[in-house]
C-alpha cells in the first residue's frame, strides 16, 4: 500500500510545504473579493484537490490553516 500511495503523499507534502512559506496568513482574506468572484476563484482553485485525497489533505490543511 505504501508503495501505491507513497509518491503521491510525498508530493503533496512537498505541495503543502511550498504553499505554507509562500502564502501568507491573510492572502484569502484580504486578497480574494467577498463576492461571487471571490467564490468563482476558490472554487476554481479548489478543483485539483479532489484528484487524490492521499496528496490533496497536506495541501487543503494548510490551506485551512
């Protein structure tokens, strides 16, 4: 099993890795508008997480925090 998901988790390690020291804290909130474009982009950006559940949840947690 580790060899099936093991690239992908590394990968999405080093994903959520870079997006933690290149984004700041408050980029969504300051940076993304409140209305419809605000959730067109997001929803937009949130796509690709939900390829791979195994290399998306590094990045979606740091997203969230």
């Amino acid at each position: 099993m580790i060899a099936s998901i093991g690239k992908w988790l590394l990968i999405g390690l080093a994903v959520a890795a870079l997006f933690a020291l290149l984004i700041p804290d408050d980029f969504f909130s300051h940076r993304i508008g409140q209305g419809f474009s605000g959730m067109l982009f997001i929803l937009l950006a949130s796509v690709p997480l939900y390829v791979c559940v195994t290399g998306s949840l590094p990045i979606a947690a740091v997203l969230m925090h």
